[in-house]
C-alpha cells in the first residue's frame, strides 16, 4: 500500500482508480451476463412454467438425479457464484496482504557485524598508536568523524567482498532478491512487480495469493466465455434489437479477447514459478544469479508443501530465504 505526505491526496486517490475500474469490469460482465443470458433461463425454467408442470416437477423431486444434478441452470448458477465469490475474497486479500518487509532479525544480524567490525577497526588504531594489545580505553580514542569514516569503510567492504546489497533510498541492507518500489517506498521481500490494477506490490507475502486470483479470474472468464456463447449464438441468430444484439456481441468479443490476454499472463507467471524468477528478474538486462532448485522445490516455495491449500485462498507459512 502506498503512504503520500500531505498534499498529496490525488496522487494517493489516483492510485486507486486502477482498482476501481477492475471492480466495474468485473461488474460490468456479471450484470450483463446475469440480465441478457441467466435470469432469461431461470425464469423460463422455473417462473414462466404453467401450474400442472410445475406440479408434475414437484413429484419428480422424488428422481433427484432428473431433476437436480441433470439440470444445467442450476450447475451454471451454483459454479458462476462459487468462482466469484473466491475471486472477490482473493481478490480482497492480496490488496490488503502486505508483500513482506525486511525482517528486523536480519537487519539487526547486519548491524551488528558491521559494529563488531567497526569495534575490531577501533581496538586496531589504538593498539597501534599505545603499542600495546590491552587498551581498555580505545573508545575516546577515536571521534566521531572516524567513526562515520569507519561505518562507511564496512558498508562497501561487505558491499563489495561479501556481495551484502544495500539500497540507497531506504539507507539499508536488503537481502537477496529484495527490491525497492518507488511507488510503495520500501524494500519489499522477492519482489515481483507493482501492480498498479491491485494497488499493491506482489512479493514474497502475497505471490501466492496473486496466483490464486490469477486462476479464479482465469477460469471465471473462461466459465463466462464457454457458457456465454450459447447466448450469443442464439442472439446473433435471432430477430433481436440492435442494441441488444450490439450488448452481447460486446460482452463476447470482449470477453474473448481478455481470455487471451488472462491466458497469456497466467501461462507466464507459471512459467516464472517454474523457473524459479520473477518478473524484474526476468526483465532485468544484467546476468542473475542461477536460483534453481528443481521444479517441486521451486513450486513449494511458492505454494507451500501441503496441496490441500495450494487452489484456496490462503497465504502458506513458508520462510523466506534471505542470504
């Protein structure tokens, strides 16, 4: 989530207009599809039906297996809502999900190796300038201009000997596959991207549930298309108005060509998991260090090691590699 200093609440309401317009998407075709394709069925199957056939469905009420589960309205109705209601829950969560801070444990472990440095450095100077090894005094030695020189002097050394990254904006150690987003101003674990359509960075604390909503969004679209196709058919093949023939033509095209789009975008995002990269990795031009650890590991460290959790809404309590 981004945080803006005062003055600047329509850049920060701006943020939010992304969002906004994939809630009215998502809307927009649950509307139309429900008026122009659904309610039309549902009432002809079960308001429009004279008395004596609805009686004679009473009875056969009895004979589930002809009623119920043979009845393709129903199992449309019913899935249609169940993906959409794991849409919008997952949806929810990976906006409000933090993407996963530095822990202060590592922070802290860095900082006191470059102290106990710094104190080793100082210990140095005063043996050398007493001649002797049990100077127990060598603190007011040393002012503080030296001392900042020192802290300096560690940073590059574990910089560039020990290969420790440090992200200038936030003045900090970072550790690997840790980046800065301009947009969140922070250091976000294994960052993947911003997604400026969610309002939130996806790292490390909600990758998972950006995959999640990926395949609920993925096989929404793909529900909506398949079945949606029976309307626009018969639509197109009817003496229908031009601007209902114009709505449902629309909502098919449309819906056809973001199913492209969605297909794309999820094929690549597993390929990522797959691999073992993420999307700044992959669009960085510099080489990377090889992160490789075979394709279950790689998708355990994503999705967690218990499968009953992988396809549910649900962030798995996996630790994050931080050197």
């Amino acid at each position: 989530m981004k945080y803006y200093k005062e003055g600047q609440l329509l850049r920060y309401i701006g943020t939010w207009i992304p969002l906004t317009i994939l809630v009215l998407i998502v809307l927009y075709f649950y509307v139309v599809y429900m008026e122009t394709y659904l309610m039309p069925l549902i009432k002809s199957e079960y308001v429009s039906r004279p008395l004596m056939e609805i009686n004679t469905y009473l009875i056969q009420l009895v004979h589930i297996n002809d009623y119920v589960f043979s009845n393709q309205i129903m199992g449309i109705t019913i899935s249609l809502h169940v993906i959409l209601i794991l849409f919008t829950i997952t949806l929810v969560r990976v906006v409000v999900t933090i993407p996963g801070h530095v822990p202060e444990e590592w922070l802290n472990k860095i900082q006191n190796e470059i102290l106990q440095i710094i104190v080793n450095e100082e210990k140095m100077i005063n043996h050398n300038k007493k001649g002797s090894q049990t100077s127990t005094s060598f603190s007011s030695e040393i002012d503080d201009g030296q001392r900042i020189n020192f802290n300096e002097k560690v940073k590059n050394e574990l910089i560039d000997k020990q290969g420790r990254r440090h992200c200038k904006n936030c003045n900090a150690f970072k550790p690997k596959r840790c980046h800065h987003c301009r947009q969140c101003k922070t250091c976000w674990l294994k960052m993947d991207h911003h997604c400026q359509w969610l309002n939130n960075c996806i790292g490390y604390g909600n990758y998972k549930l950006f995959i999640n909503l990926l395949g609920y969004a993925w096989f929404l679209i793909t529900f909506i298309m398949i079945t949606y196709s029976r309307c626009y058919y018969d639509t197109m093949n009817s003496y229908s108005t031009d601007a209902k023939l114009f709505l449902v033509s629309f909502t098919f095209l449309y819906c056809c060509f973001l199913w492209i789009l969605l297909t794309a975008f999820t094929l690549f995002h597993l390929w990522a998991i797959k691999q073992n990269i993420t999307t700044l990795e992959y669009c960085e031009s510099k080489p990377r260090e090889q992160i490789q650890k075979g394709i279950w590991n790689n998708i355990f460290e994503v999705f967690g090691k218990n499968p009953l959790v992988w396809f549910l809404p649900i962030q798995p309590d996996t630790k994050p590699i931080l050197d």
